[in-house]
C-alpha cells in the first residue's frame, strides 16, 4: 500500500493548481454549460486542450493535447479541478462518447473531420440508441437504413435523444440488414441533424424540464460512407461507445462532491434554534452517507491502481455504476429531508434553497439509475460476469415450457 | 502509487488461508462450538506456527514488526474459516497497548512471551465506549475496583489489560487475588468474551496518557473487526453464490433466476467497496494517525451496515437450508453478528464520528 505519487506527479499537481489558481476565473460557471458551450465556455475549452488539462491523450494531428496516456496524471487533473470547485473540460456526448469511438474505429478520414471541431465544442453531438421498444434491450432497434440509390434511407424513431435540439450531427444505431440475426443487423452512422425528413420533439421529464427529446426520422438520406465500422458491425462499434458511458457516471470526485454540498446545507439549515446537522436522526445517515463515499473513493483508488498495473477490474470496477448513481440519489434524498417542508420548494419559489437543486437532482438521479444500463441490467452482470452465476434460460425454452403450462388442465377458481 | 496488497501480504493471505483450510473445517469448528471451551487448541497452535501471535511484536522483542493492514488479512482469513482462535485482543491490541505505551520492563516481560504463543493478554475497554448496566472501573494506588463487561479473548488469557473510567490503561494477572472472572456466552462461539470483577484487585499502570493508547486500541480494534466482517461476508457470499448454482427447483438452477441473482449481485455490489475501505483504514492507523479515528469509525459501521445485510440475504438464498444447522451457514451469520455489536455499533461509532469532525454541538 503506497499512495504517494511520488515526485515527478506532485509537482505535477501543482503545476495543476498554480494554473487554476491563476486562470480559474476565467472559467464559465456550472450552471451555464448547456448544451451549446457559451463562447466563454469554449475559450475555457481552448486554453484547457492547449494546457493539456483536458482532450490530454487525444493526439495532436486531430486536436488533442497529444500526450502520452497517464493515468495519474488525468487522475491528479481530475481532482484539482474538482477540489477547487473548477469547471474542467467540456463534457458532453460527443466528446465523452463519440470521440473515443472515432479514435478506436473511425476512419482517417473521419477522424480529421470530426474529432476536433467537437473537441473545441464548434460541433455538438446527440446519441441515437434508444428506441421505444428497445431500452434494455438496445440490440432489439428496429429504426431501419435501407439502401437507395448510393444512400441509406432512414425511417424510424429514437427516444431519449438529449440535447437532440442543440445537436448539429446525431451517432445513430440503426438497422441495415434486416434478414442478419439481432446482433449482426446494426450499423452505427453519423449524419447532420439538419438533414431533411428529421424532426425532434421535446421530452418534458417529471424534473419540469425536457432534458431529453423524441427523434422522428421520414426518409432521412445519409450517404453511404458515413458508417462507422461495417455495415453490421454496429453494436460492436456501440458497445465500445457504452463502455465510456458507464466510466462517465460513476466519478467518485462527483460522490464527493455532492456529499461536501449536504454536509454544508445541513450545517447552514436551520430548524428553530438548531441546525440540520443538529438532528441526531439526520446526522446519523449524514454520517453513514459519509462512510458510503469513503469506501467508493477507495474504491476508486483500487480501480486507478489496478489499471495502472494493467490488471483486470474484476468486481470492484463492475459495481460502480450501480453504487455511485445509488448514493448520489441518497445524498439528495438526505438533503430533501433535512430541510423538512422546504424540501419541496421548487420551480424558483420564493424561499427555495440552492435554485432548487435538490429536487431537480432527487428526479433527474432517478433518470441515470435507469439510464445508461438501468440498476437491474448492472445487477445482472455483476451475477453473471462478476459472479459467474448461471444465465437465464434461453427464451425459446421458457416458450416451449409456458405452452405446456397453458396446455395443461386448469383448476377452475374456487374449485379447490 | 499503489492501493493494494503487496506481494508479500498477498503470500501471507495465501499462506494464511491454506492453513485455515486445512486445519479448520466446518466440522471442526462444530465440534469446538459444542464443548464448554470453544477454542481450538489444534488451529491455535496451526496458526503459531505461522508467527501470527508476533505479527505485531516489534522485531526487537521478539516479533515480526508488521502492520495493521497484515493484521487486517490475517483477520479476514480467520473469519472467512470461522476460526474459533484468540486474535483480536491477545494478538492485535495487546501488542499495540504494549509496545506503544508499556515500560521498557513491561515491554520485556510480556512482548516475548506474546510472540512464542506463551502468553496471552484478553483487552476490556468497551466502558470507555458505552458503560452498560452501570460498568465502570475505578483506580487507585495501584489497585481496580469494579467491572469490566466484555473482556475480548477472555478464555485462557494470562492477563488483563482494562482502560479505567479515565481512560488510563491497567495491567492484572488473571491469578490476581479478588478478581471474579465470569465467562459470558454469545451468539458467536468462535470467540471468548467474560466479565471482570475487581474488588481492590492488585494491577499495574500501563498508560496514563488521557485516553491516547485506549483510542489507539479502539481504532485497531474498530478496524480489525471490519476485516473480520469482511471475511465472514466474503464467505457468505460465495455460498449463497455456490448454492443457488447446485440447488434446482422448477426445472431451472436458482442462481439462474433474477430474483436470486440480483439479491447476489446486491451483495456483492455493497460488499466489495468495504474491501478498499478496510484496507485504508489498516493502512491509515500506521502511516495516518491523525486521520485514522474517522476513518475507522467509517470501516466499522459501514462493513457492519452492509454485513448485516449480507448475512440476511445469503441465508435467505439458502431457504431452509440456510436456516438450519446442517449446513452451519450460522456460524458466519454470528460472527457478523458479533463484529457489528462489538467496540460501538453503527450508531455508536458514527455519533462519534460525527463528534470527531466537530458536528456535535457542545451541551
């Protein structure tokens, strides 16, 4: 056990925070990184890549910083910027999922064209994957791409397509060869969201707010060579991309994070003469809370050690996902409860605390519990690749064992 | 950088397990659970021969001079076998209370013998945590009086180390003229705890510090426990996990349904992050002794929160079986049972974290 970096990297996170501590003003607020960067929010970006404190591996030729991969180091500028309560680089679909995409898949060509004007925040990105009838179960996208004369046509409809409305190009899962299996069926195309035939309807959540849209596609044309990967290949390509999405929800910075906000609400919230903190009961899950983050912080520390040595993640890496969203939504939770009646303070009341933030996280957590792979589909890898328990039955043999049962005579109601 | 094992502390786990799984059965542990004695003479010695009794002996007198985190593994690996052998207090805390407080006289009579096996020394410091049905132990010129309820590793100690209301440190031989020693029963018959009655009982200073070196003990024992709770939820896990791939109903293994394998999955999803937290926290009592309280608070009464979970949950996976004696699952169910309650349960231990960090106003 050794969590000294060691030289070479304290220096190197000082060089981190002297560089906050001097530009930080220069940052764009939280609260205004919308979906479309503010330009304040890509100078930040610009000075950022040039600085190497985000974009860091992305090599040089397509935008990137260029350095070589180093995981202490991305560490180390993950947690200054966090500590200091610093915006760092621009995070949004297209460079957390896209991106990596490109670099591992991607033509030359695509690569030169695409991955540094999203870089810059010039070309925002929405994600094509999901559809009404296929959640869970992504492979089952029945949007189809058929081929027309040199172009694919595209007809169906995606859902959860957030920033859809802001995007100026979507990665889309779509099916190409209709007759191949579920999984050998899909490609993955990027096209721009102005094409023609494209019309995006705002999904309004229970947060008030439409975080997230409803994609129609009539006849959409994209030419043929905007294919990531083979024809087919697309839920390869996909799974590569979701692998980055999931590393995206679970930042134990971000845990703590929202943990030092309760602990500093519940110390300012007054209840008659006493504070939040005050109350014993309240105090008691503050502190369990606390204990929570602290064992997901060194499980972050595990996780950073053992990709340093190279070595498989194994259970501790494959339950992130699952614990971070769980206790960032009981962190919420916790605050809510500590303000007791104006807890429920919202839609920018008169008396409402932090412009509402608890609530709106209390709902939009309950978003990334079920989004990105929902609590059940990560409980089932962790049983089935973490755990190595047996698979469900294939489904044709529950459909050949429900028809016996229906076959079989029935007890009438009451009869017994 | 490197949060994790060693080599060495991996090969001491190893060796440690191989041990364990060879000298301490399930049966032998039934065996032992059914006699007045629990303990067993035949995993003891197993283990002394593995130099675990001077794990924590500074080399000079005769010990290995490792750290808390070796001791960490070692408890693991005796709760994941349910070793019914003395640890906590004779080979954890005594040696700390010793050799980070004791004389150089104290050091020299007792730090030997603990190393060779030859003695044992049972630790009684949990009135300085909760006084329970009116326990409290006074001192004065050189002599106790009153009780001391939980004495760990009690059965066959040579001596008592007791924190007074004080929080002063006191050493008694257990042959002490009017000392009353009276062996309490627990749900868990891998360990020994009994109840010290002094009555103007001769004993020796070891530390008057203000409470320094009881603090001491109560965050390697906070931590010691955590890894223990550890090991038995690690072992609990791996049956529920074993059994629902063996046992069949409806034509199907139950691990294969959702319901089964999500309460696994569960397990495991708490579980594992308890790991990295015991490890830093053994890590902290050496290398970060000004942060270690806290974040032995954190181990003790988050292993305690998720274990009980788990030892629920994983009996359940068993159904009936879980719940008999055919199968002894119970006997890990106990000793998460027993780590939980022991040195401040959750809410114990996280009144006083919070009192740590200043959270707790003032009366």
């Amino acid at each position: 056990m050794d969590l000294d970096y060691g030289p070479e990297y304290d220096a190197f996170r000082k060089q981190v925070r002297d560089f906050i501590e001097a530009h930080g003003h220069l940052a764009p607020p939280y609260a205004a990184r919308a979906a479309r960067p503010s330009s304040k929010a890509v100078q930040w970006q610009k000075l950022l890549i040039e600085q190497g404190y985000t974009a860091r591996t992305i090599p040089a030729e397509y935008g990137g910083y260029g350095a070589e991969p180093d995981i202490l180091k991305s560490r180390i500028i993950s947690e200054e910027f966090s500590r200091a309560g610093v915006p760092g680089g621009l995070a949004n679909q297209g460079i957390s999922m896209l991106v990596p995409t490109l670099l591992e898949l991607g033509t030359e060509e695509q690569k030169h064209r695409w991955i540094e004007p999203t870089l810059k925040g010039e070309v925002v990105w929405c994600q094509g994957y999901s559809e009404p009838g296929a959640g869970s179960d992504l492979a089952s996208v029945k949007t189809s791409a058929r081929v027309e004369n040199g172009e694919f046509v595209i007809n169906g409809q995606k859902i959860w397509t957030s920033t859809a409305k802001q995007a100026d190009m979507i990665f889309c899962l779509v099916r190409t060869e209709p007759d191949a299996s579920k999984h050998d069926g899909i490609s993955y195309l990027i096209f721009s969201m102005d094409t023609p035939g494209i019309e995006v309807r705002p999904l309004k959540t229970m947060t008030g707010d439409a975080e997230f849209n409803e994609t129609f596609f009539t006849d959409v044309r994209v030419p043929l060579d905007q294919i990531v990967g083979r024809r087919g290949q697309g839920w390869l390509v996909a799974n590569a991309t979701l692998g980055h999405e999931r590393g995206m929800l679970g930042d134990p910075d971000a845990l703590e994070n929202r943990l030092q906000a309760l602990i500093a609400l519940m110390q300012d919230e007054p209840i008659g003469q006493d504070r939040a903190i005050d109350n014993p009961v309240l105090r008691d899950r503050l502190v369990a809370l606390q204990a929570e983050v602290s064992a997901m912080k060194c499980n972050g520390m595990r996780n950073l050690s053992n990709n340093l040595k190279g070595e498989p993640g194994g259970m501790a890496k494959l339950i992130v996902k699952l614990q971070s969203c769980e206790i960032a939504h009981q962190i919420s939770a916790l605050a809510i409860d500590a303000m007791g009646e104006m807890g429920t303070l919202y839609h920018r009341s008169p008396r409402e605390r932090d412009g509402g933030a608890w609530q709106w996280n209390y709902m939009f957590q309950l978003g990334l519990i079920i989004g990105g792979g929902t609590a059940q589909i990560q409980k089932n890898i962790i049983a089935e690749r973490g755990l190595e328990m047996p698979r469900e039955p294939k489904l044709a043999k529950i459909s050949d064992a429900a028809k016996a049962t229906a076959d079989m005579p029935r007890h009438k109601q009451g009869s017994a | 950088m490197d949060f994790g094992l060693s080599q060495d502390q991996q090969m001491l786990r190893d060796a440690v397990a191989r041990c364990l799984a060879d000298t301490c059965p399930l049966d032998h542990v039934r065996e032992c659970a059914e006699r007045d004695n629990p303990l067993s003479d035949k995993v003891l010695r197993a283990v002394q021969d593995l130099g675990i009794p001077g794990m924590l002996v500074p080399e000079e007198h005769g010990g290995l001079g490792m750290t808390l985190l070796d001791a960490a593994i070692v408890a693991e690996q005796l709760a994941y076998a349910v070793a019914p052998v003395p640890f906590l207090a004779s080979h954890v805390l005594a040696p700390i209370a010793l050799s980070e407080a004791g004389s150089e006289e104290q050091k020299a009579q007792w730090l030997p013998k603990i190393a060779s096996g030859e003695a044992r020394i049972a630790v009684a410091i949990s009135e300085t945590i909760e006084a329970r049905d009116g326990a409290v132990v006074s001192s004065a010129d050189g002599r106790l009086n009153g009780t001391a309820l939980f004495c760990l590793d009690f059965e066959g100690a040579d001596a008592y180390i007791v924190a007074d209301a004080g929080g002063r440190l006191h050493l008694a031989a257990a042959d002490a003229f009017r000392l009353e020693t009276i062996p309490l029963t627990t749900i868990d018959r891998t360990r020994s705890v009994g109840e010290l009655r002094f009555g103007g009982t001769e004993a020796e200073l070891l530390a008057d510090d203000n409470g320094t070196t009881t603090a001491r003990l109560r965050d390697a024992g906070r931590v010691i426990l955590a890894a223990d709770s550890l090991g038995a939820g690690q072992a609990m896990i791996e049956k529920a996990v074993d059994y629902s791939g063996q046992r069949e109903q409806f034509g199907r293994l139950i691990g294969s349904f959702q319901a089964v394998k999500h309460m696994c999955a569960e397990m495991a999803a708490r579980h594992e992050p308890c790991r990295s937290l015991v490890w830093y926290a053994a890590h902290a009592f050496g290398a970060m002794p000004e942060d270690v309280s806290l974040v032995a608070c954190h181990a003790k009464s988050h292993t305690g929160e998720v274990h009980r979970f788990v030892a629920r949950t994983s009996t359940e996976v068993h159904g009936g079986m879980g719940f008999t004696d055919l199968i002894g699952l119970h006997y890990w169910f106990k000793r998460i049972g027993f780590d939980r309650q022991v040195l401040g349960g959750p809410e114990t231990v996280r009144a006083e974290a919070a009192a740590l960090q200043g959270w707790i106003k003032a009366a």
